[in-house]
C-alpha cells in the first residue's frame, strides 16, 4: 500500500526501496592503535519508487506535480500488503519531500514508467498494531 500526501498510488506501483542504516562512528580511544567503528546515529535513504505512469486526475503524474510545484514536504506512507497494520506488516510513515521525479522515462516499445525519489524530511515512524 502506497499513500502520497492522502492519493493512494498502490496500483501504480512496479517496485519500492526502502532502505534504513546505521552511521558509523569512531569508537577508538586516543592512545588504541587500532581503529575501529561503533554504531552512531540512524538514517533512512531515499525512498525510491517506480511507478506505472499515468496522466489521470488524482495519479502519478499529477500528484507529483503539486507537489514539485509547491515544493512542499508531504506524508508518505507504505506497507507491504492491505491488511492490518501488525508485527508482520508495518505501516512504515515519514514526511518527506520530492527529490526527484521522471516525468517521462523510456524508449519506444517499453511499458511507460517513471521513477520518484523521495527524500527524508522528518523522522521515520512505523505502527505494528
């Protein structure tokens, strides 16, 4: 399930990354002679989604455009599947603003898809129940 800024894009949706890390940072004391790294701060990449263009109201293209006009941050939101949120399928929700967006991708005879990529604007949240 994919929700941008309250349109649900979920049957437009080809493939979704996202991905969460660990910053390293040192964790040698002055007087080691080996250096090494400890867990530091979290981040979250990107959210990359690849999506089936469409030009309708209320679809891929339009929705994106807003927001790229307005230059606004927006809350996304994604799960695996429909059902309850739980342990087993998170509801993965972040404010975030566009990065980037294809507004046309493709050669001749491929499917017409298009790629956005959202960049983090706030801090990462998931409900399990």
């Amino acid at each position: 399930v994919i929700v941008l800024n309250a349109v649900t894009l979920t049957d437009r949706a080809r493939s979704v990354t996202y991905s969460v890390g660990t910053n390293k940072q040192d964790g040698a004391a002055m007087s080691e002679i080996q250096d090494y790294g400890i867990p530091g701060t979290i981040f979250v990449s990107p959210v990359t989604i690849e999506y089936f263009q469409d030009m309708a109201a209320s679809n891929v293209y339009v929705t994106h455009k807003a927001i790229w006009d307005a230059r606004s941050s927006v809350v996304l939101t994604v799960k695996v599947t429909s059902a309850a949120d739980s342990a087993t399928n998170p509801n993965f929700t972040m404010t975030v603003f566009l990065g980037s967006f294809d507004y046309i991708k493709g050669s001749r005879g491929d499917l017409h898809v298009t790629s956005a990529s959202y960049e983090p604007a706030g801090a990462l949240t998931y409900d399990v129940a």
